[in-house]
C-alpha cells in the first residue's frame, strides 16, 4: 500500500466522493492522471472500501455519452468473480464519476519487494487468465487493455486481483471508461497503439509482458531494457535458464505483434499453459530408437550399444534402467547413470527364449525427464535349433594341399637321404608357417603379401645357396608357406562363421598335421611308427571335433524339449 499522498499527488476534496467515503488514502494512478485508485472507509458499514476516480476529459475525441457510461458501469457492477472486487456503488462528481469496490488487502506487483519463483510466477499467469476468461465471457466481453504490474495485485496468500478497470474497453467498440490519448507504453498491445480494433488477444500481449518483468525481475519503467534488436521482448534471451522452452515458447506466443499469431483467447491460453511443464527438464532420446537383434544360433548371448542423449541445453538428464519384468534375459549396463550422453549395453540371452520365435519387448527408462518414463523397444529373432555346420569342404582343401606338401617335402629329402636335410627342411618349413601365418593374418592387401614375401625369401634363397643346401629350405620354405597361409586363412573363415576361436585353431591345426604326416607316409617305401603315432593323433580327435556339433546338437534337443515348457514365450 502506498503512503498518502503528498503535494504532487493532488487529493481530492472529500466533498467530491460524498461524505460518506472518509479517510481517503492514495494508492495508484496512471501516467495520464485519469483514474486514480483510493483506500477509504465506508461511514455507513465502517468497512474499507476501494474508490476508483475517473476525470473525464471532454474533448472532440472524447464522445462517449452518459449513457455509454452507464451501460458500461452496470455492466461492472453485475460482475461476479473472486479476482475482481465486488462493485458496492457508483456516483457522478464535478469532473466525471466513481466507481466504489469493496476492498481487498493486497499489494500491486510493482510494491512487491521480492523474487518471484517460476512456481508463482506460473500461479500469477493463470490466475489472470482466468480472470480475463471470465471478462471476454461477457455480452458484451471487456477488454482491460492495461494489465501491467501496477494494476495487478496479490494478497499474503498469493490470490490474484485486477482492481484497476479505468482503460477497459465495452466490447470491440472504442469506448474506454476513461478517454486519453495514449503514450507509448511497453505494456500496451500494437494494435491498440495502432488504433487498431482489439480482441480477446489484446490482453495477453499486455499478460505477457507483465511476466516478464516478473520473471526477469524488471521495473515496469525498465521493460525497454529487454527489448532485443528486432523491436521484441528477447524472451529467450533474459529468460531463466530455468524455463522449459515450452513455456519460453507460450510467452512469445503472447507477445507476438501481430493479434492474430497469438492464441485467440484467455481461455486457449491458459489451456495451453496447463499442458506446459514450467520447468526446464531434460528430454530422452534412443539412439538408434530400436534394437533388433538376430541370434545366428540356439542360445546365443547377444549384444547391442545404445546411446541415451539428452538434447536440451542447461540441464542434466539421469536415469534408471527398470528391467525387472526381463531380467532372467535381458541386462543393461549401465543400469543406473547421469549424463547427456551415455552409452548403455544391452545383452540379451537368447538360451531362456523358445527357439525359432521372434520376440518383442519395451524395456522402461525412468528419468528426471518431463516424461517419467520412456520405453525402449527391443525385437529378438531366435534360431531353430539345428547342428553347427562343419564347413567340411575347406578342410579337405587344407588336407590336401598339406597332403601334397608332406609328399613333396619327403621327396626331397629321399633325393639325398641324410639326417642334415631333414633338419634344413625344418628349418625352412617353420620359416614358411611364421610367415604363412603373418600372411593369413595380415590386413594387408593381396599385393603388398605378395611383395613382403617375397624379400624374405630372396635372402633364405640366397642364404641356403650359400651353404649348398638350396633345395631342401626353400621347399620346407614354399611348403610351409603355402600351407600355414591357408591355414590362417581357414581359421578366420571358421571364426567368421560363428566357431570359437579355440575351435577354429585345434581343428585346421590337426587337420594340417594329419595331412602333412599322411603325405611324409605315402613317400616312405615303409610303415613309420613316429608317422603312425602322429597320423593316429591327429586324426582321431580330428574326427571327434568334426562330429562333435551333431553330437551338441542331440544333447541341445534333449535338454530344450525338457525345458520347453520353462522357457519365456513371445
């Protein structure tokens, strides 16, 4: 409540406002002088009143008869809303007429010395809203044209009132109250200071200014401050950081210049404001949305990344995975975490899922997000269960060429038959296999394999030439060579088609040893029990591995249709 008022403020002779009216105090007016708003005290019920004083200004643009005035002012006075102070009375003075409210113990925002939380602030707008919903419902609607933080007031409970009806407009018709020519004013729509026709929409570019001031803790005489260089509230500018950018974008819908880029009324205004969340909140998004993941065989452990990014600047997303519906099959990793881009590892065991079935599953994300929760969709194809393909062809490839090598390097040695050029054969065959390995393994093109071989083996040949045993190395060399190379080149072929490595290397290396040794035997003119020993094992556990997925395959039925009627359904 403002003090009373001094010399600058000119009091009223209290003859004016009837003896009845007493102890009249000062609380506001607008710039023009034309209405001015006074706490007094009715003599008749004792009880404090508010008295509105509006001077008519008789000039050419002041036409309104008396009895345009006393339709608006029976229309005041029939309304009925706990925003607006009840209408107790009305009566003529010498230099217009008054209108008396019954008093309610508030402040004007712009007396309030405090911050306003974005929660009030959001109190605030909507209590308006609804007071100005409740004007535009009326035959004919009021327009107020004059909301700002001088002319809206709280009490110690927060309840909102507008008290200051001295520039409402009757309808869309250019009737104020009180007449004045209008200065240029922050809070005051284009199209009024257009002279332009007015609407429901009116009021809201006036709302969204004097929420501005709150929320950006501005004077009303400083609201130029927030104007940006388009000649527009910089909402998104001065705003806090706090504001969701949905609400960021209600008020700018509010202070568009143009009527008809604003909601259309109060009431789909406040609609709109009641769907917002005020605060700014992170948002979820999966990347990529959903996973889809095909098990190659029965009982595959199966992994997929997944990054949860939060794409709003200025907050902090955190999350928790609920995965405890799916958790005897589905885990994700981490399952807790806080971050704007977090990668998270989800495994799927496809050995508790029915074999040859697709399954689809919505994993829930609960996070600090305007959306509690998110869902993450996750879709399994399982396999028919079935033997592991042995991939027998290129072993008897391997075989073969190690066959032919053993053959060939025997035939070599059995030119010269001494214990020297076996050794030197050795020597040159692991020569061969450390470079036939490289080669296999090499992510080297077929070109630059090619040209690195061969410098090695231009020094072993010129090497062994040296020494009189040219022949034997360089055959033990190409043998052990061209052998290991395949070799190499079988195993990640075997890796590749989902064998485990381990796998992969004890089968292709009995099968190569089991060729080499079976080819040494066919050049020898008798049986070699070393040979014999060798070809037995190597070939025995040979053929244990080779029939060793069919033999999986019996024990993985057995135990499926055992456990058939346990596992998780589609």
């Amino acid at each position: 409540m403002s003090n009373p008022p001094n010399s600058h403020h000119q009091q009223p002779q209290e003859s004016s406002f009837k003896p009845r009216y007493q102890g009249i105090q000062e609380l506001g007016r607008n710039q023009e002088g034309v209405c001015i708003t006074y706490q007094a005290l009715d003599g008749s019920t004792r009880q404090p009143v508010l008295l509105t004083r509006f001077v008519l200004q008789q000039s050419a643009t002041n036409s309104a008869s008396d009895a345009d005035y006393r339709q608006a002012i029976k229309l005041l006075r029939e309304l009925n809303h706990p925003g607006i102070p009840r209408f107790l009375n009305s009566f003529q003075t010498a230099d217009g007429f008054c209108l008396v409210q019954e008093y309610k113990p508030s402040q004007a925002l712009s007396n309030v010395e405090r911050t306003w939380t974005l929660a009030e602030v959001n109190h605030i707008a909507a209590s308006v809203l609804e007071i100005l919903d409740y004007l535009q419902n009326q035959t004919p609607l009021i327009i107020l044209t004059n909301i700002k933080p001088e002319t809206v007031f709280v009490d110690d409970a927060l309840n909102v009132y507008l008290m200051d009806f001295g520039l409402a407009r009757i309808g869309t018709t250019d009737m104020p109250l009180s007449r004045t020519v209008l200065t240029h004013s922050s809070f005051v729509s284009p199209e009024l200071l257009r002279n332009r026709s007015l609407n429901e929409a009116s009021d809201l570019y006036s709302l969204g200014v004097t929420l501005m001031c709150l929320l950006t803790q501005t004077k009303s005489t400083r609201v130029n401050t927030l104007i940006g260089q388009d000649e527009r509230l910089n909402v998104g500018g001065f705003a806090p950081k706090e504001l969701s950018l949905d609400l960021i974008d209600w008020l700018e819908n509010l202070l568009s210049p143009n009527p008809k880029q604003r909601y259309p009324n109060a009431s789909a205004a406040l609609s709109a404001l009641k769907k917002i969340n005020i605060y700014r909140l992170p948002e979820v998004q999966f990347q990529p949305k959903v996973i889809e993941l095909k098990a190659s065989k029965f009982g595959d452990i199966l992994t997929e990344k997944i990054a949860v990014v939060n794409p709003i600047p200025d907050t902090l997303l955190s999350g928790i995975w609920n995965n405890a519906e799916f958790r005897s099959w589905i885990a994700v990793s981490p399952s807790k975490f806080k971050g704007n881009n977090t990668n998270c590892e989800i495994t799927i065991d496809t050995s508790k899922l029915m074999a040859n079935q697709t399954y689809a599953r919505q994993i829930p994300l609960q996070a600090n997000s305007a959306q509690k929760t998110h869902y993450l969709t996750i879709k399994v194809q399982t396999t028919a269960i079935k033997p592991q393909k042995m991939l027998l062809i290129p072993l008897a490839v391997l075989f073969t060429i190690a066959l032919a090598g053993g053959w060939f390097g025997a035939l070599t040695v059995n030119i010269i038959p001494q214990l020297t050029n076996w050794v030197v054969l050795t020597i040159g065959l692991a020569v061969g296999v450390i470079g036939g390995v490289g080669a296999a393994f090499s992510k080297i093109d077929l070109f630059g394999k090619t040209v690195g071989l061969m410098i090695p083996l231009s020094v072993i040949v010129g090497l062994v030439c040296s020494i009189g045993s040219d022949l034997d190395i360089i055959v033990g060399f190409f043998v052990g060579l061209v052998v290991a190379s395949v070799a190499g080149t079988l195993v990640k072929y075997y890796i590749e088609n989902k064998f485990s490595q381990e796998f992969a290397v004890i089968i292709v290396l009995l099968t190569a040893l089991l060729g080499m040794s079976s080819g040494v035997e066919l050049n020898l003119s008798s049986l070699n029990s070393l040979l014999a020993l060798l070809m037995l094992g190597t070939g025995l556990p040979l053929a244990i591995m080779i029939l060793n997925p069919y033999w999986q395959y019996l024990q993985l039925l057995h135990h499926y249709r055992k456990e058939e009627l346990a596992l998780i359904k589609p």
